[in-house]
C-alpha cells in the first residue's frame, strides 16, 4: 500500500524544500519487503502517528516527514534513538529491527525503495 | 463538613453576609458558597464549566443577535508556547487566572497584563507517554488557592496570590503512561482529580485530597478485578489494566451530595481480548465525595470495541418533564448517542442518535438503555483477529468529542459541536507492551470523512424531546468549548483560528474574529462595571488535526495566547 503524496492536500505545502529525490525505484514486489512495510507501519502508527500524523499526513505538531531526505537515515536512527527537541528518546522502547521497519515504510510512502539488509 | 454551611440556617445566613462584604473589597478569597452560585453569578468565575453543573451559560444579557456585530477585541495576552491551548480561565476579584501545561498565570482581566507567572517542571520524556497532546485545561478554587494538575500525573495547591505551590502530590507515576490534563473538582469538601492514560494499558481511579494539605484521602478504582462486584465481566487478567480512565472533569449536585464523573474506554480496546461488558469501562459513576463510594452507576456501552469514551462533560440540568420537573444529567456520548439519565439515581431516561451516521448500534432500548449492536458490532466480540479492516461510524474521535457543550436553562436548548467522521480499523491480537507504547489491539487504518465533505457542526438540541433543533455544519469539527448567553448568542471557536458568534435561535453566524491559531479553548462570559466581555484561548495542537488526516487543518500556525473582547465604546 503505497500512498502517493500528490493525492493528499496538504503536500504542496510542505513547510521546507525536499532534498532532490533519489531515483524512485518500485519497492521489490516481494513478500519481505511488504513484511517489512507492514511491520513499521503498524509500530509507526502505535508510537509516532501522534505527533507526526496518521500515514505521515502531519499538521506540523511534529515535523513533517514526508519531507524527510531519502539518504539520512542515519539523522534518522540517531534523533528516534536519542530523542530531539520535543520528541523523546525511543530507543528503550525499539526492539531490533524496528527501526529499519519504520524507515520502510517512511519509504513507501515518500516513494523511495529502501533497501533490504539480506 | 460543609453541610453546616447550608443556606438558610443561621451560620449560612452569616456566611453569605460575610461573603458579600468581602466580595466587595478588590481583593477577595472565594468561599464555597461562590462555588454554589457560581452558575448566577456574573461577576465572577470560580469554577470549570462555570458552575458545578457544567452548563457554561453566562447570565449577563448586554451582547445580544442585534449588537454582536459590534464586538471587537480589548487584549490579547500571549501564552509563551505552542502547545495546545485547550483551556479555561477563572475570574476572581480582580485577577483573571489561565493555566498552560507549563505554567499557572494570573492577569488582569481588565488590561490582559500579566501579574505572576509561576513555572512547572515537565519531564523531558513527558511526550513519550501521551496519546492526544500536551495541555492542561483548568483550575479549581477555594478560599485563596488555586488547584491544578500537572501533565506528568501530579496534583498541585498554589497560593492565588502570588503563585507560590503550597503542596503537590503525586496521583500515579507518567512512566506507566499515566498522565493528567483536566482541571481538579472541589465536592464535599474534597479535591478530586481522576487520571488519564486509557492507551497505555491503565488502570483507571480517582483520588479524594485533603484540601489543604494534599494528602489523599481516599482512591477508587474504576474497573472491577475478579471478586469484586462487575468482576465477572472481564476476561481473567486484564481489568488490573483495564482503562476506564476519568480523564475528564465531572460535575457535582450538592442537595444530592453526588459528584458525577465518566469513565473512559477499555485497555486494549480490542473487546474479544477483554471479555464481557468490563465494568465500569465507558459509564457515569455517581460518587459520594467524602468516600469516593461508587452510588450507582449507568454503562453507556458495556464491552465497547470502538474506543468511545463515556468522559464527556455530565451536564446536570432541572427539565420540565412528564408533569413534573425531572433532575437529570445529559451527556452527548461518543458513540453518537444523547443520553439523558435520572440523576437521584441513574435510572435511564432516554437515548437518541445525535451522530449523522451510526453504524455500530441500531439504537438503544428504550427501557434497558443498552444498545442493540449491529452484526458488525456483535462479531467483533466473538473474535480476537479480525480478518479484514472494517468500517465504524462514528470513528473513535466520538459523535463528540471532548469540547464540551453549553445548557441554556432560559431555553432549554443544548447547543454542542459534533463530528462526522468514521474510521477503518482491523483487529489484531495485541499483548500489552507497557511502557510509552500504545496497546489498543487494532490496527489504525484512518479516518473517514463524510460524503458532503462537512466533518462536523454546532447542533442545537432539545433534551426534552431528545432531537435536533438546528445545526451549523462545517467543514472541518470545532474542537473548542461553547458558550451561550442569556442575551442569546452562541460562542464558539473553529480549529482555523476564527471566534465565531451564532444566533441562538437558528445558528446563523452573526460575527467572527479571525485569531493567530486554532481555537481548542472554552470561552467565558464575565461582567465588570456594566460591560460584558468574552474571553478564549486561542493556541491549536489538537489530536483530531494530528490523526484525522482533514487537509483543511493542516495550514493552521501554532502559538498560544489569550483573547478578550467586549461591545466598541
């Protein structure tokens, strides 16, 4: 289920200027990678979605990730590990590969294939 | 204890002369006989929902349909934070008092400059352990001090004159994902406070505190563990974290001496995982406020799957009714239904749909007050997995939410915002996580909006004959507070930032303000000197705009402040 950012409203006016998207690749049309899309979008939507929206619409309460930039998921681990500005640490509460999960599906929903850890 | 404060004997006669005289000098302490009148008295403020019934009626009549259009603003008073501003201020003497989940601040009401500002400190992983935002929504007070509670589930005392904390105390530790927002309830002599964190796999309570000291006299549970009376409605294991959180202030009738509190949804919110009707999950308990003894109580949707809240404001009200005059609470439920019970003793009165679209219930039997579950509804108790998503109106923000309503006893008219929205959810099998992770056993799918596009409207409804009288519909739901005045306007605020003023008699819109935020906050009437003035909190950050996906809520600015507007001179 990929939800295409132009069929939503709120898109255009996304508050900062996305970083020029990466070559968008069809996610691997696999059980894994659908797994895993399904995984991070369940434990997105228990711990995030409060803040940052449901299925990444965000009304600014949190900040818009749909804008987030396809290559750093590093910033990405590092701020829902440690906690930024309002947003607390998470990583006691993470258990492994949950973090890749939700960075999948954060994927899917921007248009960025991620890829798989074999 | 303050029984032998009743008016009419010789000591209550006294205290009322006492009171008067003190009222009259610019700096007073409220007693608790300004608690009782609260509801009559212009002047004055000292109570959430502007009375302990909660109707939020102002009985000064200056702005009227034909003069509103001349309201303009006096001051505005910014709040320092973009956190929700879902608040209500009270107004005591000469000082206007407005909390904000970080801090407690007294004003002048007058000129909107600031007095004292006392701070609170917040955990930095507070936000961990929150469903539906930060905020805080109000006050109690008695005597010269102020009562609040604390986001991170902590209970407070402070000195109205100068902000300086007396006591705190705390209700519950936020790391086990309880939190507090409402404004305490001074009954009987007690402090009461409930608890919120029904996402979290709480358990629900309410606390009786001593006034001046902060200790707690007494606490109650609201689900039932096995052996206790209701125990056998719940699965073994999962009322000791069951829900029915008290998040929500409730209202008191002091010739009854019954305090009337709603309890929230059940933890998960998966019926299947928790078996039966799970008391006292989404019900009114009449409690006695010295005891906290459970009187009786009325479940509003026993075994509940959709998360709707029995929390909403119970407005009591005397209605002219089958020959007589029945006293009775009101409650705009979640589940789409208005309910109106027998207040003496929780006898069930009526129930009609006030939501546009329900498709859980067919009703609620008129006799029993218990719903009639629709197929969807009854297989969901059979099955712990649900094969599919599948489609609930009302969704789980509610036919309302928990903006509360306004009783016009003049007219006996409701006047309450409503919502319009459903939701698509798919049950899961869920162990409880504990910690700041949710345990709802379901799948959040999203929410749905309605064909004609209006997610919401101000309804007008008459509680005698339990039916609509009017509505204004909107685009998107009012998430604030409404007010109606004897003069015979209706306030209210949108999530777009505009302060709006309907007529009373058709909800046609008269006047609006457009403020720097959105409006989530309950608006006041007071008077002073022959002047009537609203005054609201402007300053969004709601749940609704969070989750409910509305893209005409997604532009809104945060940034809280305090507005007061009056008749141009």
């Amino acid at each position: 289920m990929v939800f295409a950012c132009i069929a939503v409203t709120g898109c255009a006016q996304t508050p900062s200027t996305p970083s020029p998207a990466p070559t968008v690749v069809a996610p691997a049309a696999n059980d894994g990678a659908a797994q895993l899309i399904g995984q991070g979008r369940s434990r997105y939507t228990l711990m995030c979605a409060r803040c940052h929206g449901l299925n990444l619409v965000s009304n600014g309460l949190g900040s818009d990730l749909r804008a987030f930039p396809a290559d750093a998921k590093e910033r990405f681990v590092q701020s829902v590990n440690k906690g930024i500005r309002a947003m607390p640490a998470w990583e006691s509460s993470l258990k492994p590969g949950e973090l890749d999960a939700m960075w999948a599906y954060i994927g899917s929903v921007n248009g960025w294939a991620v890829e798989l850890k074999q | 204890m303050w029984r032998q404060r009743q008016l009419g004997s010789k000591r209550g006669v006294w205290a009322l002369v006492l009171g008067s005289l003190f009222a009259a000098s610019a700096c007073v302490a409220q007693t608790m006989n300004d608690l009782r009148q609260d509801a009559q008295t212009a002047g004055d403020i000292t109570t959430y929902g502007m009375g302990w019934s909660q109707q939020r009626h102002a009985t000064g009549g200056q702005i009227t349909p034909q003069n509103v259009k001349d309201l303009v603003p006096t001051w505005n008073l910014s709040l320092d934070n973009s956190a929700n501003a879902s608040s209500q201020p009270l107004l005591i003497g000469d000082t206007m008092y407005i909390t904000t989940h970080s801090h407690t601040i007294a004003l002048d009401p007058l000129t909107g400059r600031q007095k004292w500002k006392t701070a609170l400190e917040i955990p930095s992983d507070i936000n961990a352990y929150l469903c539906c935002g930060i905020h805080t929504r109000g006050l109690a007070a008695l005597d010269g001090v102020l009562y609040r509670t604390s986001i991170d589930a902590h209970v407070m005392a402070m000195n109205a004159t100068d902000g300086k904390v007396l006591w705190r105390s705390k209700a519950a530790d936020y790391k086990g994902g309880y939190s507090l927002t409402h404004a305490p309830l001074i009954a009987g002599g007690v402090l009461i406070t409930g608890i919120s964190g029904g996402e979290y796999g709480a358990r629900g309570f309410l606390t009786g505190w001593d006034l001046k000291t902060g200790q707690e006299k007494w606490k109650r549970f609201t689900t039932a563990l096995p052996g206790e009376k209701g125990g056998d409605t719940w699965n073994p294991g999962i009322a000791i974290n069951g829900g029915a959180t008290t998040w929500l202030t409730g209202t008191y009738d002091p010739e009854l001496d019954l305090v009337y509190w709603g309890t929230g949804n059940g933890s998960p919110w998966n019926p299947a995982t928790r078996g039966g009707d799970s008391l006292y999950i989404n019900s009114v308990l009449a409690i006695r406020p010295s005891s906290g003894e459970i009187v009786w109580h009325f479940q509003f949707s026993p075994g509940d799957p959709f998360d709707y809240d029995g929390t909403n404001e119970l407005v009591l009200a005397d209605l002219p009714m089958s020959g007589g005059t029945a006293k009775v609470l009101m409650q705009a439920n979640r589940n789409g239904f208005f309910y109106v019970i027998n207040r003496t003793n929780g006898k069930f009165i009526s129930a009609q749909p006030f939501a546009k679209k329900i498709n859980w219930a067919t009703g609620i039997d008129q006799n029993t007050g218990r719903p009639i579950d629709t197929p969807m509804t009854a297989g969901l108790r059979k099955t712990e997995v649900g094969a599919d998503f599948i489609e609930a109106w009302p969704s789980a923000f509610g036919g309302k939410n928990w903006m509360p309503m306004s009783f016009d006893p003049s007219r006996n008219l409701v006047f309450m915002n409503t919502v319009n929205v459903g939701m698509k959810v798919k049950y899961v099998k869920q162990e409880r996580p504990g910690g700041p992770n949710w345990w709802l056993g379901l799948e959040l799918g999203g929410f749905v909006g309605p064909d004609d596009g209006n997610r919401g409207a101000l309804m007008a409804w008459d509680p005698i004959r339990n039916r609509k009288v009017w509505e204004a519909t909107t685009k998107s739901p009012h998430w604030s507070g409404v007010l109606s005045t004897k003069g015979g306007v209706v306030f209210s605020g949108s999530q777009t930032g505009a302060l709006m003023a309907f007529d009373a008699s058709d909800g046609k819109v008269l006047w609006r303000f457009q403020t720097g935020s959105g409006i989530s906050g309950l608006p006041i009437a007071w008077e002073r000197n022959g002047v009537q003035y609203i005054t609201v909190t402007s300053g969004s950050g709601t749940v609704y705009a969070a989750l409910g996906g509305d893209p005409d809520v997604t532009n809104v600015a945060a940034g809280g402040s305090l507005w007061t507007f009056a008749l141009k001179r």
